[in-house]
C-alpha cells in the first residue's frame, strides 16, 4: 500500500523567518525595476574594515584545509585579548568558534536541553530563537514586554511564575535585537539571582555589545557573579565587522562538561569556515578607529529613524538604547499583510527616484513573527538603521506614502501617537 511521503512534525512546526519571509516578493519587485529600501535586515551597509578585506586578497595556501573543530587557536588567543578590553576574562579553551552566532544558540541547546525541556525569554525576541528551540525539541515560555513601556525587563515575579521542573534555562539578548533593549545593572542581578535560585543556564546573546547609546555600563552575563557554570555567551563577528557573509561566531562557557558536550556537536560537523576565521582575526586588533567610526554613524542613523518614525501620524517607537533596530508601531490592523502590499503593490515614483527605476518602496519585517502568540505584534514592525542617513529618510517618506496610500484602501485603526 502506498503512502504519501511525510513532512517531520519538526518541520512543519518550523516558522518562516519574518525577516526572510517575504523575499521571493523583493526579488520579484527588483526584477520588475523597483528599488527598495532594505530595513528588514541586520545587514550593514557599511564596508567590512581595511584589514579584514586585505587578508581575504592575500590568502596564500596550497590547501583550503579543515581547521579545528574548536576553531583555531589563533583566532581564540586574539578573542581572549577583545574581551578582556571588556573586563570578561577568559582562556581560549572557553571559546570555540562557531558558524555564525546562529549555530552557537543551537549547539548551547542541543548540548543543555532534553526534548520538552522549557526555555524562559522576552518577547519581542530574535525570530531564529523560536527556530533553534524547535530545532532542539525544546519549548519556548515567554514574558511580554510591552511597546508602552520601552520593552523594559518585566517583575522578576513573572519570570518564576513560568518555572516548572521542565524549566531549564532563561535566555536573553543583550543590547536586545529586536527591541534595542538594554539591561541595567539592577535586571541583570535579578535575572543573576532566579538563575542562581533555580540552578537554571544563562543563555546570553551579546553579538551588541559595541553598539551601546547611553552613558549606561554594559553588563555582560559573564560579570556576574556565582553563575561561572551556569552562563553560555553567544558571541559573533557578524555585525560589529559588518562581515555576516563569512559566518564566524563562538560559545563561550568555563562549564567543562557543557564544552566537551559542545565540542561533540562541533566534531559532526567538522570545522568552522577556514576562510571566514582568517579574516575574523585580522579584524580584530588594529580596528579601534574602525569601531568607533562605525559606533558614530549608527548614532546618526539611530537619530534620523527614531525621530522620524514618530513625526509619522500614527506610527510610535520608543528610543533603542542599543544594537541598530528599533520595534515600531504602524497603523494598520496587520503589518504582516502592509509589509507584503509595500512590496506587491506599492512602487512610488517622483523626481527623486533613482534613474532608470520603476518606482521606490519599502521592505520591513512584520512584528508578529517575534512573539510565539501570533495575536501578538500585529500592528508592529521590526526596522534597522542599517542603511545611510539619507536612504533612511527617503525610505521613511516612501512609508508614510505608503501608509496613507494603504488607509485609503483600507480602513484605519487607532494606534498608540
């Protein structure tokens, strides 16, 4: 008897990316002449530095070997040194180099949690979190925060009421993407002390911790103290070198059994990318200048959303303390499908149109895919200040064209002004 071929329940448990979902309909529109402004996206538009782009040319070798399962140990040693300009001290053996920050959370997953075992987190998170869990057969519990209040840590209280003996761990993201969230150090001990309450794991997402906007300290998870075992910093080159593309993170941990664990996953899947690690660390010593010109611009740009954003009738964010996007309110009743109408139907055209162009629109990441409770978000959008100033302004006039063109067509709702 024949049988239909079955998708695994993992797959179909598995959500699109609400930062990719909607590529297909981009590429479609570029391929029909429209220029669009890319605010979905943590891809900087600002070039990788000098040093990491030389490296990648003068790469002189017979064989494009397998490196270490670890990583290399160069790149370890020099990671030790970045960090210690951020009081968190370390031993290469605390650090393996990962593919990405992405596989980092992964394999902290794979290593410390069982099938049914509970994470803890806020909401909005980073989309890919949901997917890792999924992933891992582990089950993602979330705390709200709230648009209203700045995304701001909720009661302690309603973090132990979600602890059960399935929960595991509480994993955060620190400066916080989506939100541009930053922890103080008054959150940080109190997440400090229920881990250390309940003998749970600390996952920290700090990939960053470069990008800080306020005279406020930034707390690393592992500058707490008593948690020496409990705490897995996820790290990655990624955005403060813009170099996503060579796809070079670490998990760095003192627990040993947790780093032999990790170190099994690692072995499966051989090596980290040789290419990406030879030019991670050419970018880290020697780029200070490099850094804090990069830190600049994003303060601008930072400046330019934020205030715009809100000058847009019926649109609100508050102000991101830190990484480079920012949640904001629209009005409409689901961004989801605006986001998809801005890139089906939406093309502005005026003198300022590039050349040769069919019309302008805008991309942006629907806010619903950030929330496990799809009722959540519906209204919101996630946005990154990744472009350059003035792109940012036109891609916010070619919003509020769009918004007004949408409510138009369809009937408006009250949102937060």
């Amino acid at each position: 008897m024949n049988k239909d071929l079955q998708i695994s329940t993992r797959g179909n448990e598995m959500p699109e990316s609400p930062i990719r979902k909607l590529t297909p309909l981009a590429e479609k529109a570029e391929n029909d002449g429209v220029f669009i402004y890319k605010l979905n996206i943590g891809q900087p538009d600002l070039p990788s530095p000098q040093k990491a782009l030389k490296a990648l040319k003068n790469i002189d070798r017979e064989i494009l070997e397998y490196s270490p399962s670890q990583g290399y140990a160069s790149l370890r040693k020099a990671l030790v040194n970045y960090y210690d300009r951020y009081q968190i001290k370390l031993s290469p053996d605390d650090i393996i180099i990962t593919c990405g920050g992405s596989e980092a959370v992964l394999f902290a997953f794979m290593s410390c949690l069982n099938p049914g075992d509970e994470i803890i987190l806020t909401e909005p998170a980073y989309a890919n979190y949901m997917s890792f869990a999924i992933s891992a057969g582990a089950v993602i519990r979330s705390v709200v925060t709230t648009i209203e209040e700045g995304f701001s840590l909720p009661k302690i209280n309603d973090f132990e009421k979600l602890i059960n003996e399935k929960t595991k761990a509480i994993l955060i993201c620190n400066p916080n993407n989506p939100t541009g969230y930053l922890y103080t150090q008054k959150e940080m001990n109190q997440l400090r002390d229920i881990v250390k309450k309940y003998n749970l794991y600390l996952f920290s997402d700090e990939v960053y911790r470069e990008f800080i906007y306020t005279g406020s300290p930034y707390i690393s998870a592992m500058h707490l103290e008593g948690l020496q075992d409990n705490v897995i910093l996820i790290d990655s080159v990624s955005k403060r070198y813009s170099e996503c593309g060579i796809r070079i993170g670490a998990l760095i941990t003192k627990n040993r059994r947790v780093k032999e664990t990790v170190m099994k996953f690692c072995q499966a899947r051989l090596s980290p990318p040789l290419i990406g690690q030879l030019i991670a660390e050419a970018s880290i010593e020697g780029t200070e200048q490099y850094s804090r010109d990069v830190y600049e611009s994003y303060l601008e740009r930072r400046k330019v959303l934020i205030d715009g954003i809100n000058k847009i009738p019926g649109c609100y964010t508050p102000i991101p303390m830190g990484a480079f996007y920012t949640m904001a309110t629209l009005p409409v009743e689901d961004t989801e499908k605006f986001c998809e109408w801005c890139l089906k139907k939406f093309y502005w055209k005026d003198e300022f149109t590039p050349q040769g162009m069919k019309g302008e629109t805008i991309m942006m990441a629907p806010g619903k895919g950030f929330y496990t409770n799809p009722e959540k978000g519906k209204n919101e959008v996630r946005l990154a200040y990744v472009l350059e100033k003035q792109k940012i302004k036109r891609a916010l006039f070619i919003l509020e064209r769009a918004l007004e063109s949408y409510n138009q067509l369809y009937s408006p709702v009250c949102t937060i002004s």
